[in-house]
C-alpha cells in the first residue's frame, strides 16, 4: 500500500487527488469515513473511494481496522459483493480504499416512495440471504445491515447488491457479532420495505399487513424472532426465499419496482399474485 501526497482537508473538493484517483463527488458519509466517486487516471474506472473521517485521523486503532476490513472484504468473492480495487494511506495517516462503485437506488429510497411490491421484496430478500451466506460461510458478518446497504442494481448479475461494508467483522471478533444478527437486520428492512412501517414490539406481517401471503409473512416474522436461535440461518432464508420465487415464477433479472401486486388471493395452504408489467 504505497502512501501518496495528497489535498488532508475535511472534504475533499473535485478534482482533489486519493491515489490514483480523481475525486469527482461526495456520496455519502459513513460513521468511520467519507465516501467518494472517483475517476482512476488512467483506467477507464469508476470507484468509491472511502476515506477516514479527519477526526479520526488519531484512532491508530480504528485505522488498522479499516484496512483489515479492506482485507477481509477482498476475501470475499460474490458478485452483490463490491470488489476491492486497491488501499493506501494519506500523508496525516488516514487509510482510504477503493472499492467498486455500486449504483441504483437503495430499498430506502424506493420505500421512501411506496412499499416495495411483492414480487421485489422476495428478490430482495433471497439476493441480499444469498451474499449474507456467501459471507457466513467464511467466517464474515456485515454487523450493521440496513435499507440503505442494500441498493437493486439492474445493471449488475444480480438485482440487489449489498454495499457499505465498513463494519465487517469476523464473528469470532471480540464485537460479539453473529450471523443471526445479519438475519435479524434483513427481517427488518424486508418488514420496512413490505408494511411500510417500522417493526414494534408484538408486531407480526399478517398483523401489520393481513393481505401479505402467509408463506412470505412467516419467512419475515422468523426472521425478527427474539430469540437469534429460533431465527433461520441465511441459507435457510435464501432456500425458502427461492421456494417462493417459484411459487411466484419470478425472472430475478427482470423484476422492477413497476411490478405491483394487483390482486392477492391467500390461503393457508397457496396463493395467487395476478401483477401487471408495464412497458
């Protein structure tokens, strides 16, 4: 990880220098760092370019834990997972890394408009399960999974992706972290995209949401179980994700947001979803 001279100013302006890379925008500010759209200078690539908060420029240990976690994202292998370009350190210390750029809208800024149709949320719900195993499998939790770590990109193999992966910790870590959790923070965002409301307490689906199938009902109300042993582990939620993407004949790559649930028929045994496709 070569160090690099570059502008150490609170925000970096357009056309500051981070590597090898041109900034352009801020995207976003996360709770360790500034995120950034860079251009590399040479190659035809886009990153986010994340870099340590200058506050923070004097926790060495928060800065080696970035750069672990840079690490430890690389040995992740998943397309809804973005890759790691490369790592540096700035002149005042500051660790930055770029990483692939993820754009789409996020599940908070598509139930900031309505509530996510059904046929979205069991895609949802089945790619994000499937990263989170992918991750669980190696020994990776994402610790802090919300509405807006998850962002549907139609332009990617897969229709949703799961960026901000700066709180990725090993679930052996003494962060207590454990997969059941990565589950648990799922469950909500999908009861948040499905209902439109936030979980209470006592709350279930078919309470909040009586007209939701009971199949996909009982899949996020185990998610949000008290108890992390009576939740399912991300590939059981994948599994019975997938169950209902049959029942349901879903092409993943061509779900959109356009798919609204017209009609809903629920039995405890089946259910019929009639959608209409615009375009």
């Amino acid at each position: 990880m070569a160090r690099h001279r570059t502008d150490t100013s609170a925000r970096f302006a357009e056309g500051a220098r981070v590597g090898d890379y041109r900034i352009e925008r801020e995207l976003r500010s996360e709770d360790t760092g500034l995120v950034y759209c860079g251009k590399h200078i040479v190659l035809p690539r886009r990153a986010a370019i994340k870099v340590m908060h200058p506050a923070q420029a004097y926790m060495r240990a928060l800065a080696v834990q970035i750069l672990r976690e840079a690490c430890v994202l690389e040995a992740l292998s998943h397309p809804g997972v973005p890759r790691v370009y490369e790592c540096g350190v700035l002149d005042d210390k500051r660790p930055w890394v770029a990483l692939e750029l993820i754009t789409g809208d996020t599940v908070a800024e598509l139930v900031a408009r309505h509530p996510l149709a059904i046929a979205d949320l069991v895609t949802m719900v089945r790619a994000a399960a499937d990263v989170l195993e992918h991750a669980h499998a190696r020994g990776v939790v994402h610790n802090r999974l919300t509405d807006a770590s998850i962002v549907r990109t139609p332009q990617r193999t897969v229709p949703f992706s799961v960026r901000g992966w700066g709180d990725v910790v090993a679930h052996d870590s003494n962060l207590a972290a454990e997969p059941s959790g990565d589950v648990h923070d799922l469950g909500l965002v999908a009861f948040r995209a499905l209902t439109g409301a936030m979980l209470r307490e006592g709350d279930t689906v078919s309470a909040v949401a009586p007209s939701v199938p009971a199949e996909l009902a009982a899949l996020v109300d185990d998610m949000v179980a008290r108890e992390p042993t009576a939740r399912p582990t991300a590939s059981e939620v994948r599994t019975r994700a997938q169950g209902l993407m049959t029942m349901l004949e879903l092409d993943p790559a061509r779900t959109t947001t356009s798919d609204v649930p017209k009609h809903v028929e629920d039995s405890p045994s089946s259910f019929t979803i009639r959608i209409h496709r615009s375009g």
